[in-house]
C-alpha cells in the first residue's frame, strides 16, 4: 500500500508517457481530479473523465503527445511537497518553473491553482507539484 496517493498519480503519469499509452487509469479522488484539470486546462494532457463505476472510481486520463516526433508533452512531472515534508510559500516566493515554460501546481486557500495564477491573485500555498 502507498502512503502518498498524489506521488502515485504522478508517477502512473510518468510512467504512463514514457511507455507510450493513450490511457492511463488510477483509483480516483478530489485532489487528483483537481490536478488533472489544471493539467488539461494548460495543455498537458488530452483529456481526463471520473468513472464511478466502483465505491471509489476510477480516473481515466488521455496522455497527449506531439504530432511529428511522438514524444509526450509532459517532460517532467516532480513531487514537490510530500506527507512527510510539506513545501508552502508565500505568493512572492513562488518558484518559477523552467523559466516560466512549466507551471507548479498550488493548493491555497481558495482551491488548487498554478503558480502563476496564486502569484497573480497574491496567494500562497503548498506546492504539490512541477510539471514541464
């Protein structure tokens, strides 16, 4: 059994792209669909979709991938806060993530957003994650 449900969803993300899969499927919850849709809504994955076929149900998430060359748009996807060491900021020491080319994921106060957006509305948080 694992201990940090968000680590395992990243690393069946990873995982996922690296093998080349179209769908990738995860038990499901709030926070890990909450993550997809800031994935999809800045273009990182195709798409995603709840099943609640089971008590839990299940998180399908469509990978995207480039046109020509076939690789996965998602280069990188790092943990950046863990159970055991929790990373929060403040809005102005919010990291920027390759540059501005990748986002970090941000749960605040008023819901889970990207860096950029906390940075605009002046609000920090716990960062979960890097993605670029």
């Amino acid at each position: 059994m694992y201990t940090d449900p968000i680590a395992d969803f990243l690393t069946r993300i990873r995982n996922g792209a690296k093998a080349g899969h179209q769908v990738v499927e995860l038990p499901s919850s709030n926070v890990k669909a909450e993550i997809a849709r800031i994935l999809q809504d800045q273009g990182f994955i195709a798409s995603y979709k709840v099943v609640t076929d089971t008590a839990q149900g299940t998180l399908k998430v469509a990978l995207k991938y480039e046109r020509l060359s076939k690789r996965p748009v998602i280069r990188g996807i790092d943990r950046a806060s863990s159970p055991g060491l929790r990373n929060y900021k403040s809005s102005t020491d919010l990291p920027r993530v390759k540059n501005g080319l990748g986002i970090a994921i941000v749960s605040t106060s008023h819901g889970m957003m990207t860096d950029k957006e906390a940075r605009a509305k002046k609000i920090g948080g716990e960062i979960i994650c890097y993605v670029y």
